[in-house]
C-alpha cells in the first residue's frame, strides 16, 4: 500500500527521482528499521533503548485511544506537575515529557491498523520519515541541476542519517519536519506568493512539532529562516545578513540574563552539560565543566567543536558500531578540505541557512553532550544539510591535480 503511495503521490511523482529509485530507498529505509529494532534488542543495548520502552507503552495507549478518544487527546496537552517546568528540564517538565508522549501517541494510532505490530509500525514511521527527505533533495536538485546521484547519496545514504533516522524514535521525525520547513519556506521565497498560504501553515505546523520534539532546534531554526528571508530581499548582502544577525544572537546569548533574568541561556546549556555528565555509559567523553561565563565557553569550543564535529575519532574506536560513524566523519573532514581549495562558486541564501543553521545545532550538541553515541545520533539529522550542499560545490577535478602532484614529488 505505501509502496504506491510513494510512485502515486504528486509530492513523490515531481521529486525528480525515477519511481523505482525512490521505491529502492523507501525499502532499504524499512530495512534499516529492522535493523534498528534488531540492534536494540541485543542484550548490551535492550536496557535503555527508547524504541522498544515507546513501543509498550503506546500498547496501553492504543486500549486508551479505542475506549476513549477524547481523553486520550487530552492527555497531550495535560501534566501531573504543579507547574509545567523549564521548557529546557530533564526531567520533572510537560515539555521534557511531551517529546517523549508524541511518539508514543503516534505508536499508539499506528497499532490501530497494524494490530500492534512493531515491525509494522516501522513502514509507516518511513512512510511519514521520507517526506522530509525528498523535501530537502528536491531543493538541492534545483539549486544544483545535474548532481541527482551525489544528492540521492548525500541525503538518504549517509550511514548515521540512514540508521538513526530510519528507526522508531524521535530523529526521524525531527528531520522529516526540519526538510519539510526547509522544502516549503524555500517555495515560500521564491514562488512570488504562490499558494503562500499552504506553505505557512506547513512551516508553522512542523515548528510546533519540532518544538514539541527538541525545542531548541526551532530555537536555532528561527534566526535561520529570518536570515534566509531577508536576504531574499536583499541579495547582494545576505553573508553581511547572517553574519550580523549570529553575531547579535550570540551577544543576546550571553546577555539576555542582565535584562531578563529567566532567559539565562548560558546557565541553561551548563545544566543540560551536568544531566549528562551525571549519567552512566560505555562511550561517554571526558570533559571539564562548563561556568554559565563568557570566558569558560570561549575556553571550551575546542572541546566542544571536537566532540561535534570529529566525535568518534577512527583512531579511538573501542566499539566496532561506531566504525559507519567514524568513517562519516572522515568522508566529511575529506569533503570540507577538498571544498576549501575548489573554486568558489555563488553561495545561495538557502546553502547559507544550512551551513548556519547546521554548524549553530552542531556546537549546542558539542557544548552539552558528553556521549559519542549520543552526539551521532543528534548530528544524523544535520549531516544532510552540511555535506550535500559541501559536496555539490566541491571540484572533484581537483584530485586528478593532487594525484599529479603526488606522482611528480615520487
């Protein structure tokens, strides 16, 4: 059934992937679900793997859903605290549980048409999973005509994004929106107010619902597709935009707190740093502790672009599952260097948002993080934004020159 869905639906049909292609990558995403599922169920990981704990508990909530609907929707939006909580709380927040209650909500429905079948639920969880994905390749297939197979491959294939994003949990659904809003605003742009109504309600949707996921990314999203919208206006200055706009976010970072104590921003990322630095885990990373201070933080960002940007080192690997991630890492150390010494093509406002929007999400997970298995997991919804754009505009010409130059040094 979703098989067809996916060769019949208009969003599908005018991707620019032939209908046999997208099939392919549709069952090979079920396929990493499986996988997922399976790798979860071994011994070393069943414990504390989020996927299955969801699982049962959407089975009670599915005998909820049936005897009572209404309830049942309520519940969302309903908590057992005195006060809902910090919006950034680990724990004893509506807001920390809401990430958690969303999916299993979804489960819950979901279990209505599979019977509570699991592996069922993991088709239709890709089903939703794959409209973000081809919302993000059919951007880049306009932006960079002639480069569908590196896009094919740079989107739906990256080894973290490809396994995290495929299983039942949070991720997949995170990046779905995030290419949704992505696929959308870059209409809303560019389409002289065509159906502008349909593309705001679509961004305003999915910014709820990645809010109600992982709230600080529609933090980071916001500057984002402000600058991307302003520089649409003004397109001889959209670097100066987003350059001036990071700038005055980062100062408003550090002192928001003087003006409007609550918005402590600092102490907030010195807290969610000491919840993991308090947890227990095989691939946890030796850090110092952060001080909600502008020195301690400019000290730190070696460790912190370290852990998200080289996190896990391919000589430091004492866990064969983190080899995919390791060699990612190495394809893109290798595709940053190469796009440095390539020609430097015009940079559009959406590569730009990327590239801002990616590297921001990046250092909030390098400064709060402490586990490698974790940081793979948060980047895999934002490899897609750095290394497809990275990999269209590099000159891959240049290493027939570097070979060259190899052989004539020999």
């Amino acid at each position: 059934m979703f098989g067809y869905a996916v060769i019949s639906v208009p969003f599908f049909k005018n991707s620019g992937i032939r209908s046999y292609v997208l099939l392919l990558l549709f069952a090979v995403k079920i396929l990493a679900g499986f996988a997922y599922a399976w790798f979860y169920k071994l011994p070393k990981y069943a414990a504390g793997a989020d996927t299955w704990r969801f699982y049962k508990l959407s089975l009670r909530e599915k005998d909820w859903l049936l005897s009572d609907p209404v309830a049942f929707t309520k519940d969302l939006f309903v908590h057992g605290y005195q006060k809902r909580g910090s919006l950034f709380a680990g724990e004893n927040s509506y807001w920390n549980d809401l990430k958690s209650n969303i999916p299993v909500k979804l489960l819950a429905c979901m279990n209505v048409l599979t019977d509570n079948s699991y592996y069922a639920d993991i088709i239709f969880f890709n089903f939703l999973f794959l409209f973000g994905l081809v919302g993000i390749f059919k951007v880049f297939n306009e932006i960079f005509p002639g480069k569908k197979w590196l896009l094919v491959a740079a989107v739906f294939l990256l080894p973290s994004t490809f396994f995290w994003c495929s299983g039942i949990h949070k991720d997949g659904l995170i990046l779905s929106a995030i290419g949704l809003v992505f696929y959308h605003f870059y209409k809303l742009v560019g389409n002289n107010h065509k159906k502008q109504v349909r593309h705001t309600v679509v961004i305003i949707l999915c910014l709820v619902l990645i809010f109600a996921l992982r709230n600080y990314i529609t933090l980071m999203l916001l500057p984002a597709l402000f600058c991307w919208g302003l520089s649409g206006k003004y397109p001889k200055h959209k670097l100066l935009i987003f350059s001036g706009v990071y700038l005055s976010c980062i100062f408003l970072f550090f002192s928001a707190r003087y003006v409007f104590p609550p918005l402590d921003f600092p102490q907030y990322i010195v807290e969610k740093q000491s919840e993991f630095l308090g947890l227990q885990g095989g691939s946890s990373i030796h850090l110092r502790p952060l001080q909600p201070e502008v020195w301690s933080f400019i000290t730190f960002f070696p460790d912190a672009f370290d852990a998200a940007f080289l996190q896990p080192h391919i000589t430091q690997i004492a866990n064969f599952a983190y080899l995919p991630a390791a060699l990612e890492i190495l394809l893109f150390i290798f595709v940053a260097l190469l796009f440095v010494i390539s020609p430097k093509p015009k940079i559009t406002s959406p590569v730009l948002f990327c590239l801002f929007f990616s590297v921001s999400v990046l250092l909030i997970t390098g400064y709060t993080i402490t586990f490698v298995g974790a940081i793979v997991r948060y980047r895999s919804i934002l490899f897609p934004f750095l290394i497809a754009p990275l990999s269209c505009m590099t000159d891959f010409s240049r290493l027939k020159n570097i070979k060259s130059i190899v052989r004539y040094s020999h």
